[in-house]
C-alpha cells in the first residue's frame, strides 16, 4: 500500500522526467505518453485537476536540429528547447484528444514564479485552465532563460507550479522509485524509505548518497522540491515512471516515497501570508466589507473607504476595520495608485475608471488571512 491515497487530493501537479519520454535517439516515447494520458484521464474524470511539468523539449529537439547535447553550447540547446518544444506539447496535445481534454501550454521562467505580481498572473491564468478542466502542459522557457537565471531543473519549477496553485500533490516522476539509505544501484544494504514526514540534514544526506536520474535533476533536486512543496501544505511523491501506467500504479500501492506535508496549501499560505516581514501599505474597509471577508469572500472595491502606503501588485497590504484596528493582510491585486482610484467603486466601474479591464477583486479570499480579533 502507497502512504498516499490519490483519490484524496483534488488538485495534482505530476512531473515528467526526459529519460521517460524520450530515448537516446531523441524520439518521443509515444506509447508511454498514451498510456500517462489515460492515467490523467481517469483521474480527471474522477473530478481532479491536474497539471503536468514535461521536461524533453531540448533532448526531443537536440535531434531535429542534429545537435550533440553533450557538447552544445548554450545557445544551442535554446535553439534545440524551441525546435523540440513544440513537438513535445503536441504530442500531449494529440494524446489528451483522445480523451477530449484539452491542453495548454505554459513556459515560465523563475521572474514568473519569483516576482509576487506576476506570480499572481501565472497563478490566475493557470486557475482558469482548471476551471475549464483543462491540462496545463509546463515547461521552463529554455529559449530565454540563460544560465544565471534559470530553474536548471524541472523538479524545482514544478515544486514552484504546485506552490503556485495550492495542489495538494505533487509527484515526480522518474526512473527511481523514491528515496533510499544510500545508493542502490551501489549497495545492498541501500533501503527504500517509504515516508518522510520532515526534511532533515539526514534526509539530505541520503539524497546525495542516491543514485540520481539520467535528467538534470538528481535526487538531491527532488528532495529540494520537496521541502518547497512541503512548506506549502503539498505532499511529494518521488515514484517510478518507468512503467506503462505510473499513475494508475501509484493508486494501486506502487513503492514510492511520500513526503508528507503537515499543512494543508491553505493553511500553509495564511501562515506565510501572517508571517510575512515586508507589509508595504493599508487598505482600510467599511463594514461591509469587513462581514463579506468573515464569511470567506474576496476584498471587493467597493468596500474598500480608504488606502494608504506604497505598494505594487502582489505586495503585502494590512486590512483595517473602520475602527481602525489590523483584521488581517492579504495581497493586494491592485497597486496603490489603482487601489485609490477604485475605492469605493463597483466591479463593473472598474474598467472604467482604469482605463483597461483590471481584476474583479482588490484581494482574493485565497490570497488573505484574517486575525483572530476577539
Ligand atoms: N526544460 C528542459 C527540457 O524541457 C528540461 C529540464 C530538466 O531536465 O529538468 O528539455
């Protein structure tokens, strides 16, 4: 039995190594990439959400372009990520059709996960997708991504994609079936952990000591993931992929190794959002507004009589009551200058008053916490 019921988790962020999907020739496994869409599909079909982080486009694309990955240059695999990307998600693309589900693809770079304003637009767009039961295909937009700033690896951008949406889980997929004691391609004695419930410098440790995937990411990466999912309320599973169907495996009991969160996201984001150091300005509300966020809804404009600070979008605002004491914070959708112009309006005025279409909401009920006052 896996320590990770599936059916439990409603949002699943699974990544896919190179070595699965593609062979030593650079050719598309097409026949796993079926059988991996069957699996989405049956757990779509179960009412959960997914979304995939596919490596491959440069190794699919070293091949078109007849170049040696080994001895590339960088520009050169930048060339081979945008030739090998685009056959990479087509192939998902064709495979989902199977199952009428549509895909969509999204190339970040760290800006997109790193910078809290556009944070708040990839988080968004990829919300949308979900809504429409759409499979977001991701990858890191190797094309402009140069050494100093880049992921490197698909393991910490998918952690990222599933901080990003608040998934429950988020598996990685690769040619090992979890974390060992030590190497096991070395040593006899190397056993398999099945559960890892806090990352510690032993934990650490045997992720060195690991025989690590042929990708760019070994097992000290997948730990990493794991320890940023972890702080965000979602379990890591590290399973194998090198079988036909990994997911469907994984819910039948599969051996993995489970990295269990404590949290659940949302939790995990009040918490960061409580324990957040730079608060840079105020939003102060009326009543109303007050009584709409104690029953979970969102910072409407107009509920909002007066702003005070310096603050972008996705920067940390305090939310005062009319009294003027600090009910909570949140992340402010809209900077200073715009939260101004809008307080007080309706929704439908916003575009108006703007003079581009701007958001519904001054702060998302997932993007704030309130204190407990009394
Ligand atoms: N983004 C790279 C690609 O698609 C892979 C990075 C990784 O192996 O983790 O080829």
């Amino acid at each position: 039995m896996s320590g990770l019921d599936l059916s439990n988790h409603r949002r699943l962020v699974v990544k896919v190594g190179s070595s699965l999907l593609v062979d030593d020739t650079g050719q598309l496994n097409r026949n796993w990439l079926e059988n991996l869409a069957d699996d989405v599909a049956d757990l779509a079909n179960a009412g959960q959400e997914i979304l995939i982080v596919s490596s491959g486009a440069i190794a699919i694309g070293s091949s078109v372009l007849g170049i040696n990955k080994q001895r590339a240059r960088l520009e050169e695999l930048q060339a081979a990520a945008a030739a090998g990307q685009v056959q990479l998600v087509h192939a998902y693309q064709e495979c989902l059709r199977r199952h009428d589900i549509a895909a969509a693809q999204i190339l970040l770079t760290p800006e997109d996960t790193e910078n809290r304003r556009r944070f708040l637009n990839a988080r968004r767009t990829l919300e949308k997708l979900l809504e429409r039961a759409v499979v977001p295909i991701i990858n890191e937009n190797d094309t402009v991504a140069t050494e100093e700033i880049r992921y490197g690896d698909n393991d910490r951008l998918a952690a990222r994609i599933a901080q990003l949406v608040m998934a429950d889980a988020l598996i990685l997929l690769s040619d090992v079936d979890g974390l060992y004691t030590s190497d096991p391609g070395a040593s006899e004695d190397a056993e398999h952990i099945p559960i890892v419930s806090s990352i510690n410098s032993d934990t650490l440790a045997m992720a060195g000591e690991s025989r690590s995937d042929v990708g760019t990411g070994g097992m000290a990466t997948k730990v990493q993931a794991a320890s940023i999912a972890m702080h965000a309320g979602c379990s890591t599973v590290i399973a194998s992929g090198v079988i036909a169907h990994p997911l469907r495996a994984l819910i039948d009991g599969a051996r993995c190794t489970v990295f269990s969160a404590s949290a659940t996201p949302a939790v995990a984001r009040k918490q960061w959002l409580a324990g957040a150091l730079e608060v840079r300005g105020e939003l102060h509300l009326d009543d109303g507004a007050v009584g709409a966020l104690g029953s979970g809804g969102s910072l409407l404009p107009v509920g909002v009589v007066a702003v005070a600070g310096n603050f972008r979008r996705g920067d940390v605002v305090t939310l005062k009551n009319a009294s003027g004491a600090d009910i909570g914070r949140g992340l402010a959708e809209y900077s200073d200058e715009e939260a101004t112009r809008l307080a007080g309006l309706q929704s439908d005025q916003i575009e108006a008053a703007l003079g581009y279409r701007g958001r519904a909401v001054m702060v998302h009920h997932d993007e704030l916490v309130l204190f407990d006052n009394d």
